[in-house]
C-alpha cells in the first residue's frame, strides 16, 4: 500500500479538524477520500470544502465501499464502539477518538475484535504524545524515583461555560454521552494517570452533578484510588473553576516529579526514603534533594502525532502510541468513579461490567437540556479553546 485511504466518520469539531490536516497533506502516507456525517447540512458543506472527497451519509455504506483503508472515528462517544466493531470486521483500520466508548465493556468488545481480525486499532490520546508525561512515564518505570507510592492530579483547567454545553444536543447527558468530565475531558488525564502510574486496584469517589451548570452530568469530580503495594492516588477534575489548576505530582520512595505550566521537576534523594527513615540518628532530616527541571520548549505533536503514528502503524508496522486496547484502562476508572460515587463505597477493579450497565440505565433521564445545533467551524489546527497548558 502506498497511501492509505483515510474516510472520517463524524465530521464536528474534532473530525473536520481531522480532516482539514489530511487534506492539507500534513499526514505522510496518508489521502482524505471519504467523509460521513449524518447531519445534511453538514454533508452540503463538506462536499463544496472538498470536491474531491466522497462523502456519505451512512457510515456502513462508507466502510463497505473499498474506497478507504482505514477511518478516523469522530461521532459522539456511545457510538464509537459499535462503528469501530462494524470497521476491523469489514476490513478496515480503526483510529478512534476518545473515550473508546462509554463504558470499559465496549471498549473491551472493541479490543477484542482488534485482536481477532488482527486489524489496526488506536485511541487518540494525543496528549501522550507530550514530551513532559514522556519522561515522566520513563523516569517511573526506570526506577529512578524508587518506589511510586503516591500520584496527586490536580486538572482543574477544562473550565467550560454553559455556551459549551449548550453547543451540540448530545453534550453533557446520560444517554448522549455517558457522564461529564469524567467522560468528555478528563479522559486524556485518567489514562497519563494509569499509563504513567500503572492501575489502582479500589476506588472511591464523589461527583457533583449540574453543580457548576445547568447540566445533568458531573462537572466536579475527586476520585481517590490505592494500589495493590500500598500507593495511594487522588484526582480531582472540574469544569466550573476559572482559573484552574493543572498540576501533576508523583512521590516515590528515592524522589518526586512535579508537572505544571510546562515544566516538569524532579527532585531525587541521596539514598531510599525507607533506608534513611530507620537508619538516620535525627528525628528529621536537612539532605539537599538533586534537583533539575525540564522546560517543554518543543511542542507535543498531539492529534496529528497519533494520525502520522497510527498510518505509520499501518504502512510500516510501527508499535501504537496509543494502542486501542489500552482505551479500556482510563473507562475502568470513571465507571467505578461513578458506581462508587453513586454507592458510597469503595469500588473494586474490575468491577461488575453489568452493574454498570443497570447504573447507566438508572441514570438516562428524560432531562431535556437546553440545546442549540453546533455550529460548524474548520480548523487547520484543533482551536485553542482546547488547548491546555502544562
Ligand atoms: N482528542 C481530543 O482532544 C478530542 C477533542 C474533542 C473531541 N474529541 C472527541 O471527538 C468526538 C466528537 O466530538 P466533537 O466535539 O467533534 O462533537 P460534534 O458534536 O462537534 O461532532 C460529532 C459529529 O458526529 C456526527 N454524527 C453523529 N452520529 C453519527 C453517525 N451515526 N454517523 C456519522 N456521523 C455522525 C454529528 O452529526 C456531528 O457532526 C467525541 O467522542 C469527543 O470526545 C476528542
């Protein structure tokens, strides 16, 4: 194969940004052939942005077509599973947006049919492609900091206005998107979170529901989580504080990391703090941590990263960055976060996937939210308003 054939399906926010970057060859080895969207006066725009492209309205018909080699999955998340089942089984690679779906058992279904066709699957979680949770998740696994015994996340800065959530009919509710923050935003966190730190094996929870805007999902989120060695977590997320705070910290027992506004920090200490504790004649100690900071001043590759690495990954066999069985992982925590949050109790992972199942469906009200069509932007790059800041 010399280009793969690239359809996206979905084509909102996310997917014509996907799209303008294919279109504007900023992908090697990868040709925008085909859109779908059900949405009429979506499509109308597409085909006078893009003569050349095919565009569809049903997206079977897109897969069954043999004009596309893979698709980039960009419709509301209870959708993605089902979509990204339909492509591998039909033949076709699998770029899915995140979350994989809405919940860790359909993200599952979607690893299990990736394994079994043997079909590409990843998830976009661009923001693994950062350089600063890079080194942060090589520093960990290389044992540099000892022993991780604690992460604390911060990752107040994904303040969004009721215009937001206004913005698009399926936001902000059970049955369009499965939950809040914790299903929309924080996604890319909770997965650095596990894929830096690894997966806790409790966890417990509160969610504030509507307490920020006029929405029935969580906008505030705290989870507290404890790992099998003993290691303890905690994780608050929000979209009603303005300014926010994004500040990442990992102790181990030889030294700690620190991630905010762009700088990553370490402090490493002279020997292992459970040496030192019972063998230093003090009650307290004055050693001067090694201390050195990195600067990000090369910008993380994000969403295009993922795209040139996923068609790497087809036309090279180049390992996934984000690989789409690794989507599972971030779902496994905020469905417990939300089972625990609902129960009071600490939630073992894995939890029952059915139980979840009845939770979601106890949840899908007949709330009708506000709603107003989202209006239809094309962006050469993902716009700012997504941006966030280490
Ligand atoms: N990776 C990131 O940084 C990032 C950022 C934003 C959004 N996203 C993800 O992208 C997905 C879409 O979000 P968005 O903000 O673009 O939403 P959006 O509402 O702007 O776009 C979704 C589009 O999907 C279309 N659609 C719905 N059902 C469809 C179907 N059956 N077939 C074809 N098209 C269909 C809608 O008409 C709409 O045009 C979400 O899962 C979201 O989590 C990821």
């Amino acid at each position: 194969m010399k280009n793969v054939r690239f359809g996206i399906i979905g084509v909102g926010n996310m997917g014509s940004s996907h799209a303008a970057c294919l279109f504007a060859d900023k992908i090697e080895g990868a040709v925008l052939t085909a859109l779908c969207d059900i949405d009429e006066n979506r499509r109308n725009i597409l085909s006078e942005k893009y003569p050349n492209v095919v565009i569809f309205a049903d997206y079977k018909e897109m897969i069954s077509s043999g004009i596309v080699d893979a698709v980039i999955v960009a419709t509301p998340h209870p959708l993605h599973s089902e979509i990204s089942v339909f492509a591998m089984e039909n033949g076709v690679d699998v770029l899915c947006e995140k979350p994989a779906d809405i919940t860790a058992e359909k993200a599952a279904l979607s690893a299990e049919i990736a394994k079994k066709t043997g079909k590409k699957y990843a998830i976009m979680f661009n923001q693994r492609t950062n350089p600063l949770f890079k080194e942060a998740k090589r520093i960990v696994e290389s044992g540099e900091i000892g022993n991780p015994t604690r992460l604390a996340w911060i990752v107040t800065n994904w303040y969004r206005t009721q215009n937001y959530y206004d913005n698009g009919d399926w936001r902000a509710t059970w049955s369009g998107e499965g939950g809040g923050v914790l299903m929309n935003q924080a996604p890319h966190n909770l997965d650095l979170w596990q894929w830096i730190f690894g997966m806790p094996e409790r966890i417990f929870a509160t969610c504030s529901y509507g307490k920020y805007h006029n929405i029935e999902v969580e906008d505030e989120a705290t989870i507290l989580a404890k790992y099998k060695n003993g290691a303890t977590a905690t994780f608050i997320t929000s979209t009603g504080e303005y300014p926010g705070t994004n500040r990442l910290e990992i102790i181990g027992s030889k030294g700690k990391l620190v991630i905010e506004q762009g700088k990553l920090k370490k402090w490493i200490l002279p020997s292992d703090e459970r040496t030192f504790c019972f063998n230093h004649p003090f009650p307290t100690v004055d050693f001067e941590p090694e201390y050195s900071e990195i600067v990000q001043t090369e910008q993380e590759s994000g969403h295009r990263g993922i795209l040139q690495n996923f068609t790497d990954s087809i036309l090279k066999n180049e390992p996934l960055i984000s690989p789409g069985s690794d989507g599972i992982f971030e779902l496994l925590i905020s469905n417990s976060a939300y089972i625990s949050a609902d129960k009071g109790e600490w939630i073992e992972l894995p939890f029952d996937a059915k139980e979840y199942t009845n939770f979601l469906s106890s949840k899908v009200s007949d709330v009708q939210k506000k709603s107003s069509k989202s209006s239809i932007k094309f962006h050469d790059f993902y716009s700012n308003r997504w941006k966030v800041n280490w």
